[in-house]
C-alpha cells in the first residue's frame, strides 16, 4: 500500500515538491532520494549508522549490509526515515 501511494506522489510531482531528487533507473521507473532514503517502485535503499538496509518489494525482503534479517527488524530499522521523510502525507 504505501509503495502505490508513494507511486501516486511522485506522479503528482508531490516527492519532487517536498526535496525528492528524481534520478533515472536503469530498469524501469525512476529513482527518488533525499538524505539517506533512495526509493524506486521496486524497493528501498536506507543508509543506516549499522549499514545499508535494503527493502525488495517483489520478495518481501530486507537485507542489511546483504544479510538477510527480520521483517520486522527491518520495519523497526526503516519506519524513522520513512516518518521523517514522509510526514507531508499525514
């Protein structure tokens, strides 16, 4: 769900407005990133101090610093970047 309202955002240029830089992907859609949050259709990278923490989509899972972990870890790891990043929707 949050990815399709994320989605909807960036095609209403409400990312670009609220200092998401637009960047190209090479497969498919674009990228958007501000601070350490870079977000595409298909996932999410988040610069943590613990290390790189991705998020695929179409598998569902996290990995940081390439290890898988814990759905809900990754959760707990991300929801600040995403709170902070994304308040303008509340």
């Amino acid at each position: 769900m949050q990815f399709w309202l994320l989605g909807l955002d960036a095609r209403q240029g409400l990312l670009s407005r609220r200092g998401f830089s637009k960047s190209p992907a090479p497969l498919g859609s674009s990228f958007y990133h501000r601070g350490p949050l870079r977000l595409h259709s298909s996932g999410f990278t988040l610069h943590l101090p613990e290390g790189e923490l991705e998020f695929c989509r179409r598998c569902v899972l996290f990995w940081l610093n390439g290890e898988v972990i814990a759905r809900q870890r990754g959760f707990a790891l991300s929801l600040p970047a995403f709170a902070e990043s994304l308040s303008f929707t509340a």
